[in-house]
C-alpha cells in the first residue's frame, strides 16, 4: 500500500508540472485540441477528474501536499487562462475541483 501511495503522490506531482509547463508554453497561443501535447495534458487532467470523483481520491488530493500542489496549479492555470481556449481542460479542472469542494 505504501508503494502505491509514493506512486500516487509522483503522478500528481508529475500531472501538476505538466499542466504548468503546458499553460506556460501553450497558455495563449491557440493550440489545436487534436495535438498530441494537448491530448497528454487532458488525458492527464482527466484522470484526476476521475480520482476527485471518489470519496477516497478526494481524501488523497487534499491530504497529500502533492495533491494540494495539483489543486493550486489547477486554480492558477484556471485564474490566468483565457476563458475561450482549452475549453476541455478547463472543463475537466472545474469538474475537478467542485468535486472537491
């Protein structure tokens, strides 16, 4: 369990990294949802959607420092990004964090 645990916790880290450098390097540009960049970062989106969706993933994501890293890079990618792009992602942040709530 406890490996399963450490591997979480780097996928979340690795996901939160993502999702930044995709916003820093893409966030403005108009990036085509078919790209295979864009299609990364929402498949990786959409698996922490999918973790927040449970009672128990929403335990990890906001008792995990790494998790709580994801939820700050979430919140900021959603603060600075232009509503009209990415609409997907941004979709699946939102969806994301009001499971949280």
């Amino acid at each position: 369990m406890l490996c399963l645990q450490n591997k979480a916790e780097e996928f979340l880290q690795i996901t939160a990294r993502t999702v930044e450098s995709y916003f820093d390097s893409f966030g403005e540009e108009d990036e085509k949802e078919t790209s295979e960049e864009f299609q990364f970062v929402l498949a990786l989106t959409g698996t922490i959607t999918n973790m927040a969706a449970a009672a128990q993933g929403r335990d990890f994501l906001v008792t995990k420092d790494s998790g709580r890293v994801l939820i700050d890079t979430f919140i900021t990618v959603l603060s600075v990004s232009a509503v009209g792009k990415n609409v997907k992602m941004r979709n699946l942040i939102l969806m994301a964090l009001y499971n949280i709530r």
